[in-house]
C-alpha cells in the first residue's frame, strides 16, 4: 500500500515532468543559440565551396599562408622555397589546400561570437584577437607540419596532420570560442 502524499504539488508521480518557466526560456535560448549556429555554418560551407571562393579568393589566401609559412621556417634557418601554395626544400614538401587553411576554426570563433546574445562592444575584441590568434597559430602548424613531415616518418606525419592539423585546431577554435562566452558572459554581469 502506497501512502499519499499530504500535499499534492510535492508528489513527483503527478508530474513527472516539472519545467519552470526560466528554465523553458533558457532551453528555447539555446536551441535558438544551436539553430543559428547550425545556419551560419551552412552559409559559410555554402561559400567555402562556391566556385567564386575558389576561383577568386582560395588560391591568393593559401599562397599567403604558404608565403607566411615559409618566412616562419626560414626563421629556423630552413632551406625552403614557395611555389604557390607548396612549401618545398630538402626533399620534402606540403601543400596547403581547402582544409589546411584553418577557415573551418576560425568560421566556427566568428559564427559563435556573431550570434552570441551580447554587445557588439564585446563582440569586436573577439572577432578580432581571436581570428588573428588562430591565424596566427595556423601558419605556426603549417612550419610545424613541415617540419614533422621532413624529419619524422610518413605514418607519424599524417597522424599529426589530420589529428593535430584538423581535429586539435577545430578544437582550439572551440575553445576560444567558449572562452570568450565565459569572457562575454562575467563581464555583461558585472556591468549589470
């Protein structure tokens, strides 16, 4: 035999599913949050694919990075010459091409901060320090890789281009992004 319970909103099996209204408000701001974020993407594959991307802005942008990267090497004293989007020296070379340009990390910083609900006072300073950051860091694994596939074997280099090339900087830009929320987030609540 079941006793009841005196007081009937405290009894769980009547409502088993108890939503407050901020609670509601918060789930409905992020999956508003989510849905953007999934748009925006799809705007940025949609223009990462086009042919005018391609045919207009993809080839200038890697031979800059490749240019870049070469400059960082020949910082460490290599014999490394650019031809285009390819690095080469020393019987080794790399190609930098749609993927290796670190586009994806920096669209998912700038997606993120864009449609974040805050000031665009706030916005600014992580558009700008974040995109240049990954920016930077992605000519620093460019010289990286080179380096790691001139002097390590095959299999190791191609485990650090698509573990440490792909997957760990999509990850730093998610983490920059989600930084810079918890940055966004203290200071909007102290100015509060």
């Amino acid at each position: 035999m079941k006793k009841k319970s005196k007081h009937p909103s405290k009894n769980i099996a009547a409502n088993p599913i108890q939503v407050s209204p901020s609670s509601l408000k918060q789930k409905l701001s992020f999956l508003k949050f989510l849905a953007a974020f999934v748009i925006s993407m799809g705007l940025f594959y949609f223009f990462y694919y086009s042919d005018f991307y391609t045919n207009t802005i993809e080839v200038s942008f890697m031979n800059a990075q490749a240019s870049l990267g070469n400059f960082l090497l020949h910082l460490i004293r290599q014999d490394t010459v650019v031809n285009g989007y390819t690095i080469s020296g020393n019987g080794f070379s790399i190609d930098i091409k749609k993927g290796c340009d670190g586009l994806e990390a920096m669209a998912i910083l700038a997606s993120g901060i864009i449609i974040f609900p805050t000031s665009v006072r706030l916005k600014v300073p992580g558009l700008v320090f974040g995109i240049i950051a990954l920016f930077l860091l992605n000519l620093l694994r460019i010289a990286g890789l080179y380096m790691i596939g001139k002097n390590c074997s095959n299999d190791f280099f191609e485990i650090m281009h698509f573990q440490g090339g792909f997957i760990i900087f999509t990850a730093i830009g998610v983490l920059f992004l989600l930084s810079w929320m918890n940055w966004t987030t203290t200071k909007s609540l102290k100015a509060a």
